[in-house]
C-alpha cells in the first residue's frame, strides 16, 4: 500500500489498483519519492495523488533506474519481468535543490521506504522464479494478488488454495521422484503432531486462564496466547474475552515480556528517621528514667527465632513525664523529637516496671517531699489574694515536678550553667583532694532552678511578713523545708553523678572485673498462718542484705546476686557489713577464678 507520508487517509482503505510505471514516474516528479512499481493504492489516493500538478517544472534530466539488477543467467523472454527501467527522467530543481522545500521527509521514512521497496522486489522476483518452475513443470502460472487473500471472494480463495496443493505436491515430486507420498505422509504427520501439540499446549493454558483468581495472573497467562494470534482466534478459544484485555496483554508482553510477572516496586514511607528512634530510645534507658531491679527477667523472641532475656528495669517517671521532659530536651539540642502518639506507643512497646512504693523511700526525697507539704500548708494559712496564692501554688509544684523529673536531664559532667555542672557542683571549697577544676566559665542560668529558688525565698519572705501566734516555731518549720528542698536537689546531684561513675565504670570493664552494688533491705515481717493478734503485735523483721554483682564475659554481661538472711535481729552497722562483703568476695572468687582481688569495684 502507499505510505503514510503520501496517503490522504489514516485508516486501512482497500487497495484498488497497483501503480504503473507512468504512476511511479508521476509521483516522483511530484514528490521526489521512488516507490516501487506495483505498490497498492486506494482510490481516495489515486485521485488525490495522481491528479494533474500544473506547477510541476521542467528542470534537468536525471538518470533513472532501480537499484535492484535482474540476475545474469535469467534471459528468458517469455516470463514477463516487472521491474521496470526508466530512462531518462524530468526532475525538478526543487526536488534536490531547494533546501527550504514545503516536503521534507524523515531519515526514518525514507528507510522505511527503500525496505518496502526492497520487499516488494524482492517478492516478485520469487514470484517469476515459481512461475518459471510451474512453466517448466507444465502448470499454468501464479498471477500476483492486488488485495489480500482473505478480503477476496470464496472462488478466488479456492483457486488460489488448489493452486498451492498443486505446488506442495509438484515440490514433493522433484525432491523425492517416486517417493512423493512418503515425503508428503511423513510432513503431514510432523505438521499434524506439532498441531496437536500446540492445541494441547493452549487448551491448557486456557484453562489455567479460566482457574486463576486474579486479573494479573489472568494478564500474565493470556500473554502466552495472543503472542501469535488475533483477537478474533482468540475469542474461539476463550468466548467472552474482550478487546481491552486482550489489548492489555500486548501491552504486557511490550513492557514484562511473555509469561513475566508484573515487577512492583515496594514503596514504603517512614514515619520517623532511625536516628529519630535511637535519640528517644537512649532517652528513656538512661539512668535518669529507669533503674535496674535485682531480680526479674522478660524474654524477646526475634523473627529468627532466636531469643534474648532482658532483666527486668523500673521506670521512675510516668509516662506523660518522660515526653514532657523529652521534648524539653530536645527543644534545648535543636533536636526534632517524633510526634506524642508515636512516643506514646513506644513507650508501651517498651514496658518497664512503674515504682509505685510507698515505703522504703529515699531519705533525701522523702524529707523534700515532705518539706513541700509543709510549704503548701504554710502557704494556704496565709492570708492573701486568692490569686497570689494560686500563683505561689503553682510555682511550689512546679518546683516538685522539677527535682523529681526534669533536674536529672539537665545535669552533666561540664555544663555553663553552674547547678547543672557536677565537676563544679560536688567540689568541695575546703578540701583541695575534693576539688575538680572546670575548663569552662559557668556564664548560663537556669530558668527552672531559677524559678525554684525564687518560689523559695518569696514564700520565705511572705511567711516573715505574716503575724503569727508562734512565729518562731513556724518559720523554724520553713527554714527546715527550704533546706530539706535544697538537700534533695543536691541528692539528685550526687546521684547523677555516681549513676555517670557506674557507667564509666561498665564500659572499661574486662573479663577480670566484677561490679558489687549492695545495700539493706526493708526489714521482712514474718507471718503465719491464721496469725493472732498476740502474735501480730510487737513483731520484729527480719535483717536481709543483697548484693548484686555484674560480671563480663567476652561482650555479654552477666549477673550473680547473693542474698543474706539473718534469724535474729543485728545492727546494721560496719562491721557486719564488712563481713558480708568479705563472704560474697570470697564466693565470686570461687565460681570466677579468672577474675582479680584489685579487680573487684564496690557500689
């Protein structure tokens, strides 16, 4: 058919005539475009390409001819030859010499041109060649077709049907003259078998079609049957397919090839960075937030199956506490901390034991705690302005939320701010041996500690001011607050200070050292079954120390706990104490051999 770059149409039109040589030569007068002779066109072309040009020029002669060359040995006139000779031809000047020319073609096009045209010459030539074996046979003729066999009319397609079995049978004769339906069986047979095979092959596949249970393994099963088929073939064997689906597994085998499966990329978004989770997580493990429990353990199970024991640890703050404090941290480091929500759910992911005791408490926090109570009693018997005392309230127990929870964050071993600073804070001004020099200036305040001291001193100051009954009574009640306050804030010093030592400490371990924390514990009541009142009154506990000792082993840690009872009461003092030391000294050395006496840091 015409090309695209000539057709006055884009959709297939049925091919009417074939050109002439006086059609080619017209078209490249007109053009510049060589097509070969007996190229298909339409008749909306033939009128639209064909007709009268008047501004065709005369310009120089050109010789024309094609490119192809009839083989030497073919002379026999009889065999009608196509391909056709011109002359010379009129070309006009603008053809070749007007660069500015309003037709202009592609390098694209004109390649694709010369290979029609090379096919189409190429086809005839075949064709002469079977006519000329058909002649020599005694058979008449192939006549070339100007439409496709399957637009033609039934006769013709019965004509031309007969003519390829005389072909087929006429090809037997001469490679195998008198064995031709040994050859002809043993082809049909092989053509046969491959025919059952392929329909065996695609009536499975069709049933694979019909059995899968989504449209992408449906997709990439039908790609291995419209590979080589048109729809209409298709729908024989799958009724009811339809033109999108089957324009989709074209599609598929452009794009994944035949029988691929569909490669997705998995997308994933992150609500949060890892260093984002990791800040959070050292946050809520460090020794301001959690602390380690003698005894208890929980166990992790990992995807692989593998499992972990973590000891049991006791969370000091709340929940609400913890974020509220981590997000003030964060706000002084720049830090950009994850949402509350998200920090919620760690949180409770991440369980730990809440201390909820009531007894046993620190000295230090209970006599703070304790001069807090008596501050906000003082303060209620004053009488002022509702809203000063509320606003005196406030401050009190903005002050009490600070020691518990927020001064330990701030602390650390070089700090600007001189409270925060434990090399500063825990020298002492008289012993030169307890002294540690800053290689800083202490140039910062701390607006919480601030605002604790100024709460402080102005109830103090109100309390001074108010006409009491017993005056000196209540303000010696005040002094003693303030300054059990005072030494709760300096207790939370020394304790991050040793928590920091602990840390050192663990860190520099080796397999030779072992760490001993100890202490007394709370006195353990007996009981007895359906115990009476005269053996309820008057009872005396029982005296019970533990020492926890950690110990290293290549990098795990490990941890051996000794517990001493007693049946009467002692005294807790030195002494015995030393000679417990000395007993669970003697019982590590004797399960670890390899570690040293030096080796051995008490707790």
């Amino acid at each position: 058919m015409l090309p695209s770059c000539l057709a006055v149409h884009r959709d297939l039109r049925k091919q009417e005539r074939r050109l002439t040589e006086q059609n080619v030569q017209q078209i490249f007068l007109t053009t510049g475009i060589v097509l070969p002779i007996g190229t298909g066109i339409c008749h909306s072309c033939r009128l639209e390409v064909l007709k009268d040009n008047p501004n065709v020029v005369q310009g120089r002669k050109l010789p024309f001819t094609h490119e192809g060359s009839v083989p030497e040995d073919t002379h026999d006139t009889d065999i009608p030859l196509k391909r056709a000779r011109l002359s010379e031809t009129e070309v006009t000047s603008s053809a070749f010499d007007d660069t500015d020319s309003e037709f202009q073609i592609s390098q694209e096009t004109v390649s694709q041109l010369s290979q029609s045209s090379e096919a189409s010459v190429s086809n005839s030539l075949k064709l002469e060649s079977l006519n000329k074996f058909l002649s020599i046979s005694g058979i008449s003729p192939v006549k070339e077709l100007s439409i496709y066999i399957k637009d033609s009319s039934t006769r013709t397609q019965q004509r031309y049907i007969s003519k390829a079995k005389q072909c087929m049978e006429l090809m037997f004769s001469t490679i195998c003259p008198g064995e031709e339906n040994f050859i002809k069986k043993a082809v049909l047979n092989d053509m046969s078998t491959k025919t059952m095979e392929e329909n065996a092959i695609l009536e499975t596949l069709v049933e694979i079609y019909k059995r899968a249970d989504s449209w992408t393994f449906q997709r990439q099963i039908l790609t291995t049957i419209v590979k080589d088929m048109e729809l209409q073939d298709v729908q024989k064997l799958i009724p009811g397919l339809t033109r999108y689906k089957f324009n989709q597994a074209k599609e598929h085998i452009q794009q994944f090839g035949v029988g691929e499966p569909v490669t997705t990329k998995k997308l994933s978004r992150e609500k949060y960075t890892v260093s984002q989770l990791d800040h959070f997580i050292d946050f809520i493990t460090s020794g301001q937030i959690v602390k380690d429990q003698p005894f208890g353990e929980k166990t992790l199970k990992m995807e692989t199956g593998e499992v972990i024991i973590i000891p049991t640890v006791i969370r000091s703050l709340t929940p609400s506490s913890i974020i509220s404090q981590y997000v003030a941290l964060c706000n002084e480091e720049n830090v950009k901390p994850l949402g509350s929500s998200t920090l919620y759910k760690i949180l409770d992911e991440c369980s730990a034991v809440v201390r909820k005791s009531v007894e046993g408490l620190d000295n230090f926090i209970m006599e703070g705690c304790k001069g807090f109570d008596e501050l906000d009693k003082v303060i209620k018997r004053l009488e002022l302005p509702t809203e000063e005392v509320k606003c005196l309230l406030l401050g009190l127990q903005k002050a009490k939320t600070y020691l518990k929870s927020g001064l330990k964050s701030h602390i650390s071993r070089e700090s600007l701010v001189m409270d925060h600073c434990t090399s500063y804070a825990l020298s002492s001004p008289s012993e030169p041996n307890y002294t540690s020099e800053c290689n800083h200036q202490h140039t910062k305040l701390c607006e919480d500690c601030e605002s604790v001291e100024f709460s402080l001193n102005t109830i103090k100051k109100k309390a001074e001011e108010y006409p009491w009954q017993n005056k000196e009574a209540t303000m010696y009640m005040v002094d003693e607050s303030i300054i059990a306050i005072r030494r709760w804030k300096s207790h939370d010093i020394r304790s991050r200070n040793q928590e920091q030592a602990r840390s050192d400490i663990v860190q520099q371990m080796t397999n030779e050292d072992a760490l001993i924390t100890c202490d007394w514990a709370m006195k353990f009541l007996p009981r007895k079954y359906r115990e009476g009142q005269v053996d309820w009154f008057a009872k005396r506990g029982i005296n019970w120390h533990i020492a926890v000792t950690l110990l290293k082993e290549g990098s795990n840690f490990s941890s051996l706990t000794h517990v001493h009872i007693f049946e009467s009461p002692v005294s807790q003092d030195a002494s015995i104490t030393s000679q417990i030391l000395i007993d669970v000294a003697r019982d590590i050395l004797h399960h670890k051999p390899g570690l040293k006496k030096n080796k051995l840091f008490l707790r």
